[in-house]
C-alpha cells in the first residue's frame, strides 16, 4: 500500500527487471512457445478487420476489465491470473501459419494480413496486483490504446482473468472452512488434476489454488512450472497389487522411509488398514524413523478419523497424522470439523479444480471511453438491466482503510484526488442517500501500471509473494465481509463527479 | 459395426498411416511441443518409484478406465477425447529438464531418473472410438502394460477422456434441445472462451463440441487446430465505438458484405436495433446483396425475436435470419422454442463450455488384472459402497443391436465368445432375476486396438467422421434413453462368467 494515489514511474533499470522476468516465465514448460494470436473470438478479428477498413483501427480507446458477481456466494474474489495476462501481451504476434490460417478464411484483405505481421500491443495496462481482494463492478484491468489491439486481447484476457480469479477464490473458502473452531488451521492440498477441464485448468488452477492458500498440489507439472510444494503418496492400485495390505505398506516405508503416508481405505480402514499402519508405523519407530501419517479417501470421515486417531494414539503413535480426501469442498469440511473429526491435513480435488458450485466468474469487458478530436471522451453502454449499465470513463479504483480496516472502496475518474487529512463523503451509487463520512482515512490506488505504450513497467511478483498479499489482504478486512455465508456486502462507491458524469449520460443517451 | 467380435490385426502399412497422422496431430499449435511426463499426479510417480525399488515395476497388469454415472441427467454420454490420449502416449518421455526437476524432489535414487530417461509407453491400448456412445462402468479405455507405465498415464488419461466427454455430452444435449417441435434443427455454435477454465478447456472443449453436434466455434485457435469452422461478428464494443448505431452497422456491413450480421440490442432492440439492421438490410438489397442475420444477446428473447422477425418480414426480409445468445442452456432453449420464438441459430457459451451444471465427468482407473507366474489374475477392488466394487479381469464391452436398434451392452471376459446365430440370456447384474433372452442380434466390439506392445496400430480419425459416428450411434437407440429428462437406463450386463468371477472374488476375499 503506497499511502498515497500518486503512481511511480519506473526506471530503465525496472524495464529491464521486468523484462528479464516475463522472459524467464515465458519459457516454463506452460508457456513455452504456446500460440496465443488466434487465442480470441472470430469476432475480435472482425471488428478488428472492420475497424481497418473504415481506417479507424488506431483509435485510442480504454477498456474496463470487471465483474458483477461473486462466485458461491462469497463476498469477494480474489484476483489472479495477471502473469498469464503479461505473458500474453509479451508474447503476442501473428505467426506465418496464423497468417496463413486467416487467409483461407475469405474473410480478411491482405493489406489487413500484412498489418497483422507487424502487430504488437502497444497499449497501456493498468491492473489490480494478482492476490488482491476485489468487489464487484472495480476494474480489475484497465486498457487504454489502439481499439484494435484493445479489442483483439478482449478474449484471452478475460479468460485468464475468470478462470485464475474463480479458482483462487474457491481454495481460499476451502482453506479457510479448514480453520478450526480454536483458529488452528489443518492444510489443503489441491489434488484436482485427474477432473480438471484439461491440462491449463489443472496446472493454472493448481497455481490458483496456491494463491488462495492450498499449501500444495499432487500436478507435478505445476510444481516444475510455479515452484508449488507437489505431494503425493499412493493409490488403491498400490496396494491391490501386492498380495497383501501389509506388504504393500511395508514396501511403500522401504521406498519412502521418511516420507511415508500410507493410504488405510482399500480394503477396511478399522479392521485391516489402520492396523497394518499401525503395524507398520512399529517397524519404522524401532529403526527410528516414524510413519509420517494415514490417508483415509472414502466412507464416513467423521467416524473413522476419530476411530483412527484413537487406534494410534494407544499404540503410541501420536505424531502420525491423519489426511482425508473423499470428494470435500468446504461444506463438507466445516461439518466435519463440527462433528469433531481428526483431520490433520484435507485434500481437496473436484470442488476445488472445477469450482464445482460456480464453475465460471463471468468478468466482462466494456468499452469505457474513446478518442474523439484528441481527447478521451467518456463511453456509456446503456442495459435494461440497470446493474449492466456501466461505468463510464478512465477511472481508478481507491481502497480507504480506517484504523487499519479496509472501510469502503471508491471507483473515481482517474484525474480525481482526494485528500486524506479532510472528511470524505461516500454514497451509495444506487441509494443515494445512504450517506457516511470518513476521515483520517489511508488510502491505496488498486490499479498499478502494467504497461505503459507497450513498455512492461511492472516486475511480475513470485507465487509466494502473491500468497502473502493475499493474507494480508484479508487481514485488513471484517470479518462479517468474510465469512462464507450471507456476507456483508463491502461497499463499492462512485465519486461524485463519476455519478455525476454517469447519470449525464444516462439522460442524454437517445436511440 | 463388424459384426464379429474378432479384432483385425493391422498391417505394416496401417501402422505407418497411423504415425503419420499422430505427428501431423502433434505438430498442430494446441499440441506441439507441450510438456507431457510431468503432466500427472506426483502419486503415480511415488508408486512407479516403490515398484521400482522392490523390483516389480515391469509387472504386468491391466487397468480400466470408466465412469460411474451420467452428466446432467443424461442416459449416456458421447466418449471423447482419444486423440489426446494417443498425443500424449506417442510423445510420453522426460526430458532433462523434467529429471533435473524430478531429483530436486529429493525423493528419487538416480538409478530411477536414469531409468526415466528411457522410458517409453510399450503396452497395449485399448479405446472406444471417439463419438461413441457409452454408459456408465463400461471401459473407455482399457490398458495393459507394465504397472510402473499404467500407473504413470493414470491422471493425464482421466483429464483428457472426462474433460472432452463431458462437454461433448453436454454439447449434445444443447444441440438436441434445439431441435423444434418439427423436428427441424436450428444450429448451435460454441462461443463460451472467455468463461472457460483456462486456454485448453477453450480448444478442447470446441473440439468436443463440434463432436456433439456443434456447426462450429467462436474459437480461432480451435479452427486453426481442428478445422472447426469458425463465426463471429462483432461486440456491442463495436457499435458503441460509432457516433451511432446505424453508422456501425454500415461500416460492419461495408467490411463483410457477403456476411454481415449485425447485433441490435446494444441500445433498444426494437426500437432502434432491428430498425437500424433493416434499413442497413435494405441498403445491401440495393447493392444486390444481403443481410445474413441479426443477432439478440440480451432481454427477453421470445418476445424480442417474434417481434423482430415480425417487423423484418414487413420489411420483405424474410430471409434474414435471427441469431440468439444470451446465456443459453438446453433447458432455456427449450423453453423459447416451446414459447415460439423465431431463432434460426443459437450461440451458447458458458453452460456448454464449462458444462455449468455438472462439470466434472469423474471418470475413474482401476486395476482389473495382474500377471502372477507369468498369467494375468483378475483383481477386484471392494468398498462398502456396492457400486463402488470394480469388475475383475480383462474384460471387453459389447453391444447387441437387435433389428438395428441397440438392445443391450454386456462386459465380458476377453477370452469370451458369443454367437449371434443362437439365443442369448441376460441379466441384470444386481437384480439377477431380471433376465432377457435376445436372438438374431448383431453384435459390435466397442473397444478398438490402438496400441498394441507400444505401437500404434489405430488411424485417428478426422472430426468429422467422428461427428458421424456420433450422429450414426445416436441413431441406433430407442428415444427414451436419448431423452433429456429421465432417460430409460439402458442395459449393461455383465456376462455370466464375468458375474461368477465377481462372486466368487467377493467372496473369497478377507482383510
């Protein structure tokens, strides 16, 4: 948090940096030579080719990056996906064979064709830091540039945005439902691969998933890819394929002496499973070493933990953990912390991979303001559906905290100021006299510059940096805004001057 | 249909034609160059590292993989997504990178990464052709190999066969709805990249779309790759960028004037949209050209397109279609057609590409059978929860067709024959006193050989022989299992041998 809305312009020195790290992220093995050009609706290369035509193409624009709705039921999103964003914008050029492709399309002239050999982003990008909690209708990118480079990204961007946005937002409901009621927290692994919507929804969404709190994936890919802690052990086929339960597990301790967790559902988690742990868990004490924990995938967890844990604790064995993943989300998991089961760690797979209650976000894209006689002229789409009328103009977003709480959130226009040591006064945009004041308020810009005329100003933060601005994040929010049910809504308000500007337009507009 | 179960052994020359069309398919930009060993669950490689320490890891085994039950209260679902199993499976290898990130874990000998740096898939695949269709504990896939290859495949096979089956399920059910009382066929086209879960999911899931049914994608990418055809127009960005909206449509219609369809509800459908599109209709008339569609993307779509198709026949343009897309299900769709509206086209986005609903498939891998003193030994997996007990042995799936029509699916031991010329008894596998006996049946072998000790014996298929097979399949069974709402459960038996096996290994078994 800057104290302050003013934004640094960085160095050369920072170019550079930032450079050097888009560059080294676009070679790991999930971006590597990745096409991106054609990654985009047909339509975005009509209007694009439309625009060309009618010799409008290099209009300056700036488009708003949003969404309307939280995903199940929460009271905020976590923003994520931002690097994918800046691998995108870094990477994106039309190669022979995407030329070659639109050709036999019929569609486009070749002059159009030639222009898009030599086609880059040239554009600015403001964007909200990937792990920052954001509210309905706030920006979460804005892009100001040539409407065809603005309009060709609309796509992709989006798609970057909703899929890493609702993932990380999902993990971090699950992680939080495995805070116990005495605050501890038992850790969430993602183990989603196998039901993810292909490869990018299992590794983008392991990477998600870390952002949001999971402490872990089973994606071997994600790990090489983003540094993630990988875990793993065994599955039933591990030991159906032994003759027996024990010589399975003993095995397993023989290969993994120090790493051994040993998976108790095969066959009978009370009468067979947990006694060969147990049995197992004896032999790797008495060459000191220690069975590390048991992992129950079926039948009732309630139950069975607490059976479990007791069968271990009389043999001894208190350190040996306890890990279940049978189908939870975070329903499933608060229930049964209440029902007092023993789960020292949960793995999460489904629910979590799919955000199976809420699968897409549904952030849109609109046209905010647009190039007229030199100057920036604010652009209005008008709805039926009030809540779809937009925001129209450059704007910026600005987070109030007071005493440290994050107390209001306000979308202004982006040469607005306000001034931290006078009283403030915020409205409700849609129940204007729903008034409060607020004063002797710090106050944080949301929106960091990205991209400035096509220049990467911005040095990509590492995972773990993300994560921590995520918990920080959170800690400076109420409770009640927090919670998993029936959250307070946070307020999100319009300055004057943009309510004002927008009810102008709303009374202008004429079909 | 072969009308004999017997497997045909494919030739030299069948197998050239095989390679040459899987690396044509890997060299394709969704495919080319992506990471694959790593792209699985760090449990399968715990365990092919334990076989390997205790020396069993080229064991001989065969695993299945199946699902349980049907998406979205389907009766069935469209198998898909073999090409990208039989991709991964040709270019299965690690790279340096891969075991230099392998023995960071700190949890491999090197002997076993030196041993990865050979290691090719040499075992036997066996598959349901894509497009066919299949029902639940029925083997799409079933591998036999040593266990440290099956166990490694386990997770990328279960991400490609349920992320493409689903949606291609689903897809389906889409195009079925929209079908009108007449039985005529409005298209369906894909458009839902922007909400699906990350890149793949988008391309993939255009791909099983346009099995399902789909008459192309808003996806560019996807037409690259695949051929998909692909539409687009353009965005309410598009006419919010001109002074109005009449000025849009005409510059739209001067860049595409053999395929100009314009969307009228950015402000007022009926009272400035449709008059817009027809006076731009006219204009186009009076060049000898004409107005393909209007597109409706938001709003009441039953009354707007009744209304709108109304005042374009007025206007003498009855051949202008009408194109819907406001987020379209099977079940919306349905209900506009049932309420009369006049869409010649719908374009569906979120539902179909993230199977909203019902997003995971849940597609699971099982070990059915293990060599032991050199034969292979049906195993069985049990579990207290019934459905959840696996069916032992290697086993394939028939399909008898009586009078054309599918009669029933029976799971049967691969050694088993059965004789078209004489009566067969079935029976239900958990209510065996239900029983049928069919007779002058047909008999088809849904499981095909791909791999046969590591080579590919089996042609891929294009898309659109896929499609038909789809189209083909669907034709051979009664209305009532096609249905949306409760569908009739079609039969899958088990053969008598089969269900003896089960038995007597249900029986036999002890903890």
């Amino acid at each position: 948090m800057s104290g302050t809305e003013e934004t640094r312009w960085p160095d050369a020195e920072q170019h550079e940096r930032a450079l050097a790290r888009i560059e080294a992220i676009s070679r790991l093995p999930v971006y590597r030579d990745r096409p991106v050009s054609l990654l985009t609706d047909l339509y975005e290369l009509t209007m694009m080719y439309g625009h060309f035509q009618a010799g409008r193409h290099r209009q300056r624009v700036v488009f708003d990056l949003y969404y309307r709705t939280n995903p199940s039921g929460n009271g905020y999103v976590i923003a994520a996906g931002l690097e994918q964003v800046v691998w995108y914008l870094h990477n994106l050029r039309f190669t022979d064979a995407d030329i070659a492709y639109l050709r036999s399309l019929r569609l486009f002239s070749e002059p159009f064709l030639e222009y898009l050999r030599t086609f880059r982003f040239t554009g600015d990008l403001y964007a909200v830091p990937e792990g920052t909690i954001v509210f309905p209708n706030e920006p979460l990118l804005r892009l100001e540039g040539p409407i065809d480079e603005l309009q060709l990204v609309e796509s992709a961007l989006m798609t970057f945005i909703n899929h890493q946005s609702l993932i990380a937002t999902k993990a971090q409901r699950i992680v939080d439902a495995a805070a116990t009621a005495q605050g501890a927290r038992a850790p969430v692994i993602e183990m989603g691969l196998r039901r993810a919507q292909n490869m990018d929804a299992s590794v983008f969404g392991a990477r998600a998933a870390f952002i949001g709190g999971c402490v872990g994936t089973s994606n071997v890919l994600a790990g090489q890819s983003f540094g993630i802690p990988v875990s793993g052990t065994m599955g039933h086929s591990w030991v159906q394929s032994f003759p027996s339960e024990l010589e399975a597990f003993r095995a397993y301790a023989n290969a993994f002496p120090d790493d051994t967790v040993l998976l108790v559902d095969t066959y009978d988690v009370l009468r067979s499973g947990v006694p060969n742990a147990i049995q197992v868990g004896r032999e790797l004490a008495a060459s000191g070493r220690r069975l590390k924990a048991i992992r129950i995938d079926s039948g009732d967890i309630a139950y069975l933990s607490k059976q479990a844990r007791r069968m271990l604790d009389e043999a001894g064995l208190h350190d040996v953990g306890i890990i279940a993943s049978s189908d939870l989300n975070e329903w499933t998991i608060r229930d049964l912390i209440v029902q007092g089961a023993r789960i020292n760690a949960w793995g999460v797979g489904t629910s979590l991979i799919t955000s199976y209650d809420h699968p897409a976000l549904g952030a849109v894209y609109k046209l905010a303001a647009q190039e007229e006689g030199g100057v920036l002229r604010p652009r209005i789409k008008i709805s039926e559906n009030a809540n779809k009328i937009t925001n129209p103009g450059k704007k910026k977003v600005l987070r109030f905290y007071v005493n440290g709480r994050a107390s209001a959130d306000l979308i202004a226009l982006d040469d607005e100021s306000f001034n931290p040591s006078e009283p403030l006064e915020l409205f409700d945009p849609v129940h204007t006299y729903k008034r409060k004041v607020i004063q002797g308020f710090e106050m944080e810009a949301l929106l960091q510059p990205v991209y400035i005329g096509g220049r990467l100003v911005y040095e990509l933060p590492d995972l773990r940096q993300i994560r921590r601005h995520v918990e920080a994040g959170l800690a400076r929010f109420a409770p009640e805004i927090l919670r998993h049910v029936n959250p307070h809504i946070y307020h999100v308000d319009l300055s004057q001057r943009l309510w004002d500007l927008k009810q102008r337009l709303l009374h202008e507009w004429r079909p």
